[in-house]
C-alpha cells in the first residue's frame, strides 16, 4: 500500500536547519541561526502540513476504439486527494502512439486539473498497449510525496484508415437472391434482356404493346435478375515487408492489405453483398459471409487483431474452401507457396479470383547495396516470386498491384464476359 513518505527536498532541509541551529548553540555564533534561518520555515510548514488521507488515482480513456490517425486523451482522476498540492505523470511509449507532450511527462497543479490531461493519438492500426504510467502526489511546500504509483496499460483498438476505393464492376457469377449485380438468368430485374411471346404466368404489365401490335401477337420484356454476391477476402499475414511508418508515413506490405481488406469489405457491404474474410497467418482467423454494418463493424475488429507471423514455418497446404458464385480476393505479397498454389487450385475450379499484389518496393540501399548479402538475397526472391507469378497467370488468374480506386473494375469485367462464353463439355 502507498503512503505519504517525506521527499528528500524535506530532508535536506531539515538536516540543514538543524546543523545551523546546533551549530549556533554549540559555538554561539548567530551567523549560524541566520544561515539556518530559511531552511527552517520550509521544515515547519512542511511538517505541519503532512497529508493524513490515502488518495485513489484512476486513468480514464475518453475513447478506447479510435480509427488510424485519430486521437484521444488520459485524464487523470484523483479522489481524496485534497491535501495534495502537486500531481506528476509520466506515461511509458507505445509503438506507433504519440503523446502531447511528447516526452509523456506532465506535471500541474491539483487546482488546474483541465491541464493534467495527456493527449494521446494513434498512428497505426492494431491494439496498443498505452495508459501504462507512474502517478505521484507532492503535498504543500514539497514535504510529502505519495507514490509513484504504477497504473497498469489500457487496451487501446485502433481501426484500419480504410483506402480510398471505389468500384463500378460488377461480379462474375452472382450466387444470391436480390443485390445490384446483373445475372445471366432472366428474372424480375431492370436491365433489358429480350422479348419473347406471351406465355401463362406471364405478369400483364410485362406486355410490349409497339411490338405485339406490330406481330399481332401478346409478345413480353423479358429482363435479367439483380442479384447479390459473395465476396471472399483472403487476408496474407504471412510476412510484414518494409518497415511501417504509421498512417501518414510509408507503407509497409501488411498495412497496405490491411487498410486494401477494409476497403474492399467496406465496399462490398455498402453494396448488400455478403463478405467474408480469412486471415492467413497466426490464429488462422475466419469471419463467415454476412452483410450489414454490424458485420463491416465485425471484420474491422479481425483486422485489428492481425499481426505479422515471423516465428513459424507456413504449412504447404492451405485450403480455402470456397465453391463457385463467389468472387475471392487475395490480398497478399505472393511470396509463400501455400498461398499461390491455394490460389492456383481455385482459379482451376472455376472460381473467381483477384489475386491484389500488397508488395512494396524496396530500396536495395536500405539492404547495404545490390551487390550485398542481404541485396543478392532479395533480388534471387524476386526471380523465384517473378516465376509463380507468371505460372499463376498462365492458369488465367488475373494479378493486378493495388492502386485505389478502380483496382479490379478490368479484371472482374473480364471474367464476367469470360463467364458468358459457352463451354464445351465432354460427356
């Protein structure tokens, strides 16, 4: 338990006063007492101003989730605490969190407790550790001190800074009941498919009257069905290439997939498509398809929580079990294995895959040199991701590097044309 203790300020002082005055008594030499003089009225306000109560302090988050770039504070609160005259902060440093002030010590007075707030902001996605600090109470004339008293970290859940995107493609093989993608099957739509004669069952406003008065026969708009589509977004955390410098700084590869995943979901699910996400990397986490904000709210908290694997050996097969009628984006640097061949079985079935390179380009400089252990090593990597590249997109995987808005309106338009061309099947 803390108690209030006497500050070494209190003792020096009181050894000074009583070293002048023993010292005046002893040799009679009234320079002494005066020398001592000063020394003695800080000791005796300070002795009878000695706190008696047992203070409480609490550290309260104005908010504990916070998108990428936003920020919050820390307020201290101090009950029975009234005897105290000075409070002293200092707050331990977090990756990728800033304080104002910067060097997270903070001192103020007990009466100006508007000022003895921290300001904290968070520069990076993720869940920080922050709030761990040292808190001590000095008491008038700096005679007792309460503390330091350790106040344990806060969990703080900062959101991905989703990337600006948008998309006017629509998917492949819509699989769902009424969304905004146009299907191959002629049902109660608004886009135009054809005119066919009347037949029973038909619905009365469906009747072309130009053309049945043309034919003399009851001839109808036939339109194709809006449905809506499954989204799978396959999230590699495998690796983190590149250092990250925070939200307004560059980019390494898992900041780009993250803050490209949350776009994407974000897109699909203002669109009422249904969204899924895999993380492929520690814990192996699933979110399973759904539409909604609370379900946009569901998979910005997962990628919260990714992390990069650096410890374990990925396994070399991966199985992402998807069927057809849904569109999958890889989000990944393409430099495992498992991912391109996981990837490479479910451009064979037949599905829909988007494979978005996340790899940043690094500087050889940053590496010692082209000619160094560490360049030569990164170029040869290059070489061998160079070739899985181009085996995948002999299989007709499209691979497009992520840029924002538009990134797969090409691709997905291709596959949808493709998916309209008859297939030959041998029987």
């Amino acid at each position: 338990m803390t108690v209030w203790t006497p500050t070494p300020a209190l003792s020096r002082a009181t050894v000074a006063a009583a070293a002048g005055l023993v010292g005046a008594a002893l040799t009679g030499s009234p320079a002494l007492a005066i020398l001592a003089a000063p020394f003695v009225l800080p000791v005796v306000l300070g002795l009878l101003g000695r706190p008696s109560s047992t203070p409480r302090v609490t550290a309260l988050l104005g908010a504990t989730r916070l998108p990428e770039g936003q920020g919050t504070t820390s307020t201290l609160q101090v009950e029975d605490g009234e005897e105290a005259e000075q409070v002293t902060r200092v707050v331990a440093r977090a990756p990728y969190v800033v304080a104002r002030p910067a060097s997270g010590a903070l001192s103020v007075l007990t009466g100006d407790a508007a000022d003895s707030v921290v300001e904290i902001g968070a520069r990076r996605w993720g869940r920080p550790q922050v709030g761990d600090e040292q808190v001590a109470l000095t008491s008038a004339w700096c005679g007792y001190r309460w503390g330091p008293e350790r106040l344990g970290a806060q969990q703080l859940t900062v959101w991905p800074l989703a990337a600006a995107y948008d998309s006017t493609a629509e998917a492949p093989q819509p699989d769902g009941l009424v969304g905004a993608h146009r299907s191959r099957r002629v049902g109660s739509g608004t886009e135009f498919a054809g005119i066919r004669p009347f037949a029973p069952g038909d619905r009365l406003r469906r009747i072309s009257w130009p053309v049945s008065l043309r034919t003399r026969e009851l001839q109808v708009v036939t339109t194709r069905a809006e449905q809506d589509a499954s989204v799978l977004v396959v999230v590699d955390s495998l690796r983190d290439i590149g250092v990250s410098g925070g939200v307004d700084g560059r980019a390494s590869s898992l900041d780009l997939t993250v803050r490209a995943a949350s776009a994407l979901a974000d897109h699909h699910v203002r669109r009422g498509d249904r969204v899924g996400m895999r993380v492929v990397g520690p814990g192996d986490a699933r979110v399973p398809f759904g539409s909604g904000p609370r379900h946009l709210h569901r998979i910005t908290g997962t990628l919260t929580r990714v992390v990069p694997d650096t410890a374990t050996v990925p396994d070399e097969t991966l199985e992402l079990g998807v069927t057809g009628g849904c569109v999958v984006y890889v989000l990944s640097t393409m430099l495992h294995a498992p991912v391109v061949n996981a990837t490479a079985l479910l451009s064979a079935r037949g599905v829909a895959v988007v494979v978005i390179d996340t790899l940043v380009a690094r500087d050889l400089d940053e590496l010692g040199g082209p000619t160094s252990a560490a360049g030569l090593a990164w170029r040869m990597r290059m070489l061998e991701r160079d070739l899985m590249l181009e085996r995948l997109a002999s299989l007709g995987c499209p691979i497009v590097p992520w840029r924002g808005p538009g990134t797969v309106d090409v691709v997905l338009r291709q596959q949808a044309r493709r998916g309209q061309v008859p297939r030959v099947r041998a029987r």
